[in-house]
C-alpha cells in the first residue's frame, strides 16, 4: 500500500485491517444512496399525503441534490483546514437531527428545505470518506481502493428501496426518515469509535476561507482535472434523472407495485457491483483512464437506446430497463477512475478534489433530476431524453479533455 500522509506513511496495514477501513468508509459513502434510494418508492404515496404536485415531489430530490453539492464543496476544504473526524462528526449530527425533522414535516415546502439541510450533512460524510482513501492510497491503488468502496456502497441502494418499500405497506413514508435518523446514530458512534483522524495537523491547510475557495480555480484551471471531473458529473447526472423519474415510469406507467420497485432498481445495483468488481481486478493491468473512456462509451450507449425505446415504445417495461443497466452499470467504470485520476493531480489537497467532484456530480443531478420534473409528461420520455444528453456529453468531454493520461 502506497501512503501519502499521515496514517498512510506508516507501515502497510494488516489485510483484516485495511478491510475493516475500506468497510466503514463504504459505509459513510451509504448516506447519499440511503437518503435518496429508500424514499423512492414513497414518492407517489407522499404527493397524495401531502396534497403536493408530482414537480413538487420530485423537487425534494433536486433540494437534496443542490444541498450535497453545495455540502461537499464546503466540507471537503473544512476537512483540508481543520482534520477529518471534527467535520465528519458535525455534519453526521446535522444529519440525524435534520432526518428527525423531515419525519415531522407538515408539507412539501417544509419537507423540500429540510431534505436541503439534511444533505447538507450527509454530505460531510461522502466526501471526507473519499479524501480519506487519498490520505492513504494513491494512483491506480486508489482507484482499485475506490472501486471496493462502491461495492460497500453498493449495498445501500440494493436494499434501500426494498426497505423503503416495505416500511411504506406496513407504517408511512415518515418512518423511512426515523429509519434514515437510525442509520446517521449508527454511523456516528462507529465514527467516534473506530475511524482515527488521517489527516494530522503538520499536513492541514493554512488557508483562510478565501484561499480555500481559491485551491478550486487551480484544480479547475486544470484541463485533465476538470475534465475527469465534469465528466463524472455528467455521467452520474444520468443517473439522478433517474431517480427522479423512475418511480413513476415504473409504478405509475407501468404499474409495478410499490414494493417491488427495489427488484426494478436492484437491477441496476447489481450492474454497479458487477463492474465495481471488474474495475477493481483489471485497473492495476489496463490502468484508470482506459476503463473510464470504456466506461464514457457505454453511457452513450445506453443514453441513446434508452430514449429510442422511450420514444417508439419498443420492448415495454425491459426496453427501460435493459438499457439502464447498461448505463447505470457504466458508471462504475467512471467514477473511480476519474475520482483517483484528478486526486492524483493534486494529492496535498484531497479533501477539496474530493468535494468538487461530489459537489459538481450532485450539482449536475439537480440539474438533471429537475429538468426531468419539469418535462414531466406522464410518460418516459422526459428522464430517457435526459439520460442521453447527460450520456452523450460525457462522451464528449472525454474525448475534449481527458483523452491522454498524462494530462
């Protein structure tokens, strides 16, 4: 193992060790997954609870979206300043007090600003989870790290919205917050007791706030940085069109009961750990940026297919979800790669590369989760359009910023 500060220069980590780091980080990657994922199938019954409009609906996701973006780019240089565990474990408390209050929402604009607030926490998480792998890996070594993370990751969107399905037929959508407060509790005492600070002072930024925001336009003055970067954005815009649209292009078009929503989804999860999984053995032989432009491909791809279906109706309920799993599954390929491939442009500030990328990705998912919402037309041709645009420009940028690895 390669360390580049702090913990990571010490001796390599016993296997059992290593393991159990790459499990809790994995695990504090979950709240995003969690927070969105196990709602999902609730959106319909909640629109009819709280007398809301689908868009409004759907714009508790985008609020969450905008609250992890915003989240990350102001957490990852804070982590940077002031260590990892002071800013993981405050934003964990703001996640366990917002998701308490979500339960106890009285209306959809209630609900939209809290969900804000409540990614705004969760946000801390995801990206101190990610700069900490940087604190102790680098290279094609992070990105092999990475793509095990996902697989930890992995789990939470695979069980999520069954669990989200079931707490729905037997309580109401407000347990799934109790649910999500249960989980922040969980991850917070396993922060406290188990995850060390990896970031010591001797290697922290002496930044003020001004300069911390200014590492920013240096990473993205930074033609491969940026690249990798928007790139990942793109992509995984893709995906948020999905969440938003999904749950009524499946239950409500095509009928799917509420809980079996999460077979549907699982298809997809199942997609992300298969090639998470492949990523991992093959990055050390093939290296980081061929998988990515392998990965760029395959959202085009799916992009496109997608939206043909969409469009003439060609193959039902499996001409949706077929090409999903192609693009969805593709994004194992991009994540990890462009993430490890833009850390290692600027290894002595991990913590702010890790926040623009999860800030600009769910930045993009507004965007996309929001454009979905408001060409909502009661088919699926609004998230399949979305899709392609996200997938197709991907590939662009791939090809305009990203096409050497020495960049």
């Amino acid at each position: 193992m390669t360390g580049t500060s702090g913990l990571g220069q010490r001796a390599a980590l016993p296997p059992a060790q290593t393991r159990w780091l790459i499990i809790i980080l994995g695990t504090l990657t979950a709240f995003g997954p969690m927070s969105i994922d196990m709602y999902l199938p609730s959106l319909p019954s909640m629109a009819a609870d709280l007398d809301a409009p689908v868009g409004g609906v759907q714009m508790t996701l985008s609020s969450f979206f905008v609250g992890m973006g915003l989240g990350q780019l102001l957490f990852g240089p804070l982590s940077d300043r002031f260590g990892r565990r002071p800013m993981l474990l405050a934003g964990i408390v703001l996640y366990i007090l917002t998701s308490a209050l979500c339960a106890l929402s009285t209306g959809i604009e209630m609900l939209i600003g809290l969900r804000l607030l409540q990614a705004l926490g969760g946000s801390a998480a995801a990206v101190i989870a990610r700069a900490m792998v940087r604190d102790f890996f680098a290279g094609d070594q992070a990105a092999r790290v990475l793509s095990l993370i996902m697989l930890v990751m992995g789990a939470a969107p695979l069980i999520a919205p069954f669990i989200g399905g079931y707490v729905l037929v037997w309580f109401q959508w407000r347990a799934i917050f109790w649910v999500l407060a249960g989980f922040g509790l969980i991850c917070f005492f396993l922060v406290l007791g188990a995850l060390p600070e990896s970031h010591p002072a001797e290697r922290r930024s002496r930044h003020g706030l001004v300069g911390m925001l200014g590492v920013y336009g240096r990473i993205l003055g930074h033609p491969g940085a940026l690249g990798y970067l928007l790139a990942n954005a793109t992509a995984y815009g893709g995906m948020f069109a999905f969440f938003a649209g999904s749950p009524f292009v499946y239950i409500k078009i095509f009928q799917v009961a509420p809980e079996h929503y999460g077979y549907l989804f699982a298809c997809n999860v199942i997609a992300l750990i298969g090639n998470s999984l492949l990523n991992a053995k093959l990055v050390l032989r093939l290296g980081a940026h061929r998988l990515f432009v392998l990965g760029t491909a395959l959202t085009a791809v799916g992009g496109l297919v997608l939206l043909f279906n969409a469009v003439t109706g060609f193959g039902g309920l499996p001409g949706i979800v077929v090409p999903l799993f192609i693009y969805i599954g593709a994004l194992s390929l991009i994540g990890a790669n462009a993430l490890a491939l833009a850390l290692d442009r600027f290894p002595q500030a991990a913590g702010s590369v890790s926040a623009l990328s999860g800030g600009l990705m769910f930045l993009f998912g507004a965007l996309s989760a929001g454009a979905v919402s408001l060409f909502h037309d009661g088919s699926a041709l609004a998230m399949a359009a979305v899709i392609a645009v996200t997938g197709l420009t991907t590939l662009a940028l791939q090809f305009g910023l990203t096409r050497t690895k020495a960049q």
